[in-house]
C-alpha cells in the first residue's frame, strides 16, 4: 500500500496535491478504539478484525465526503483513486481474514 500511495502521488497533478482541504478540519476525526475499550493485547481475532474493519470505514467515509467537496477535477480524481485503494484494501483484508476460518 505504501507503494501505491507513493506511486500516486508521484503521478498525481500537482495542482490536486497542493490543494487545501478545508472541509477535512470539520470532518471528525479517525479514531480507534470506538468498537472496544479493551487494549489491542487483550482483544482476540474477531475483535480485532472489527477495529481494523471500522477504522477502514472510517477512512472510506473521509474520502467519499471529500469527493463530493472537491472543487477542481485534479483533486476529485486524486481522491477518487485514494477512495478505491482504501476500498480495494479493505476486501482484500476481508479475503485474508476469511482465510483464517479456514485454518
């Protein structure tokens, strides 16, 4: 993911990375922890599977919101890409979590 977030935004226009997303200072903020209390140590697979599921959710919501407030098409598209990635990862932790079961 690392990867593919630096190869972003090296491609990415430099207009959509030097914009000012003003509407993310009113977006809530990322939180963990919102599915248990408990620290991570003591919290079995299916609880962590639930806190890392949120937190995806959570970052997927950020990126829709900001694609609907993007003004110039650059950063609509820059988000739109972020927002599959974060979509794309998340299934593919949902195959390898399933994959678990199997074990």
């Amino acid at each position: 993911m690392e990867y593919v977030v630096g190869e972003l935004k090296s491609r990415a226009d430099p207009k959509a990375l030097n914009t000012y997303v003003y509407d993310y200072l009113e977006h809530r903020p990322i939180r963990t922890h919102r599915t248990c209390d408990a620290p991570y140590a003591a919290l079995g697979f299916n609880e962590i599977c639930r806190e890392i599921f949120d937190f995806h959710d959570q970052v997927t919501d950020l990126y829709r919101n900001l694609v609907g407030k993007a003004e110039i098409p650059e950063a609509r598209e820059l988000l739109e890409s972020l927002l599959e990635l974060e979509q794309h990862e998340a299934m593919r932790l949902v195959r390898q979590t399933g994959r678990m079961d199997d074990l």
